[in-house]
C-alpha cells in the first residue's frame, strides 16, 4: 500500500492507471476508521482495478472550531486496517496541498437540497464538502466514488454536484453499518462517554420505533411521538427528527407525496454530535 502527501506524486503514481483505462475506485475520509468505512473500501475493491483512500479533516466542512480540534484522529491505526483491508493507495494531504493555500470553500447551488436538515444546523458544512469532493475528484479522477448512508444527505448532495457540474464519476451509496446495539457506526462514538456509549443503542431503537408507528400515524404524528421518547431521555437530546423525501430531501407533510420517506435525526450526547437515518418503506 503505498501513502502519498502531495497531490502532485499521487497524479503521477495514477496517470499511468488512466491511461490503460482501469478502473479507480475512491474513497474519501476523514480518519479514525471502523468496519463501516472498510465496508465502502471493500466494495470499491470488489469493483475497481485500484482502490484510492483519502484521509483528510476537511476544516471548511466545520462551523464549529471546536468539533474540528476533537476530531479524532488515529493516523497509524487507520494505515494497519487500510492494509488489512487490501487497499492500494492512501492520500494524506495537507490543507495547504488541496486547497494551495486558500482554505475557503466554493458556493454552490445544490437545488435546495443544502437548505434542509444538516443545513439548517451547519452553517456553510456542505459548501465544504462539495469543495473538498470536487477537488478530490479532479486529482484522482475516480471511475467509482463510495459515500455511506450514514451521511445520507451528504449523499445526495454529492450526486447533485455531479449530475449539476456534468462530473466523469459514478457516485455509489453503501448502507449503513451498525454497532451491536444499532448505534450507527461513526468516528465521532470514540469520544462518547462511557455513560452515554452504553445508552446509544436508544437513537436506532427510537428510529426503529418511528417506523413501526409511522405505518399508522401521520407524519407529524411521528414526529412528535420521537419528540417525545427524547424528552423523557436522560442523556440524550434531539436536535431534529424529521421525516423527508429521499430525493428532494424536503419534509414531508402529507405521507402521501412520496414513495420513499426516510426518517433522518440528529441528537446531542453533551457536545457530541450524532446523525442517524432510516428508510421508511415497510
Ligand atoms: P467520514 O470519515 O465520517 O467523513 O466518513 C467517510 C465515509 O464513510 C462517508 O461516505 C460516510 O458516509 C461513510 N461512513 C461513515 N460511517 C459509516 C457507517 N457507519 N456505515 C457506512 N458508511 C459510513
């Protein structure tokens, strides 16, 4: 497995790929790896010549300084389960090497999807993430891309950029891997206490739950039921549960107008920051 710095030895090292046609599977990160990223790098190995793995804390994806300084990161650990995992190459920049010494983010019009959920809540996040994917995109020139949906929203966004801005790359969405307990996989657990990491099974259990009472309740029947189970929690606080559309991402008020309605929600444990999402086709 071999590790690049500098963006210009890993367009070196890839050229040659290119230009036989291979396929590049790509994998974009920011570190402190779990089963449910090597579950994206596996797929992309089972469908490309060359698996590329970025680790990268993207600082224009954060409105809040401090959620960036705690990001965990676990360099070394994540190089071991990379090589486990069989993947060939791992990028490791600087923000000086993809942003060449602007760290701002690019504004983009993503149809509205910016505005909902997340966006509600981070301010400017997904500016930084379409600025960092894209750039991402034109260094590596992947055939294939693997987001989870974890990040659901993220995913979506993702493929509007690229469907917007005409991009040379198949955006493909990976499911969800879970905890034992249905906490959804996430880098962000490492720093739950122990208190609250025993507790956390209760978001998958409460979006389970959402499920089973949105079968005969109204949407915001639902919504307020959820509402409800978080403030008779202890430890957990809801920021939002909101049901939506899977492709506009817009909320839904009439269960009727759409065909695939995803549940998405975002919860506090102290200052820890957790998003979770569910489909609600049953
Ligand atoms: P992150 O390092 O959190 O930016 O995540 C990198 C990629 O891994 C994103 O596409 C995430 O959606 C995906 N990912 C993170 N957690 C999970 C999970 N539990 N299951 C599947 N994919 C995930």
């Amino acid at each position: 497995m071999l590790v690049f710095k500098a963006k210009g030895d890993l367009k070196s090292y890839l050229d040659p790929f290119l230009e036989k046609k291979d396929k590049i599977g790509f994998v974009p990160t920011m570190g402190a790896l779990h089963q449910g990223h090597l579950s994206l790098v596996e797929n992309s190995k089972q469908e490309n010549d060359l698996t590329v793995v970025s680790i990268f804390v993207n600082p224009t994806q954060f409105d809040n300084s401090e959620d960036l300084v705690n990001y965990p990161k676990t360099l070394d650990a994540d190089l071991e389960l990379l090589k486990m995992a069989g993947c060939d190459v791992v990028y490791v920049p600087t923000a000086n090497d993809v942003y060449s010494n602007k760290v701002i983010s690019q504004s983009f019009d993503f149809d509205g999807l910016e505005n909902e959920m997340e966006g509600k809540f981070r301010n400017g996040h997904f500016d930084g993430v379409g600025t960092i994917v894209k750039t991402f995109f034109e260094i590596i020139k992947p055939t294939n891309a693997y987001f989870g949906e974890k990040d659901f929203q993220q995913l979506q966004i993702v493929r509007k950029m690229v469907e917007k801005e005409h991009l040379q790359v198949n955006v493909i969405g990976c499911p969800i891997y879970r905890e034992d307990d249905g906490l959804a996989m996430s880098s962000r657990n490492l720093r739950l206490s122990e208190n609250h990491r025993k507790a956390a099974g209760f978001i998958y259990k409460t979006l389970l739950g959402s499920k089973e009472y949105f079968s005969n309740h109204s949407t915001l029947e639902t919504e307020n039921w959820v509402r409800n189970q978080f403030e008779n929690h202890p430890l957990f606080e809801l920021e939002y549960y909101s049901i939506a559309d899977e492709t506009s991402l817009k909320s839904l008020v009439d269960k009727s107008n759409s065909s695939y309605p995803r549940a998405f929600i975002a919860v506090y444990a102290d200052s820890i920051r957790l998003i979770d999402n569910i489909s609600l086709i049953s």
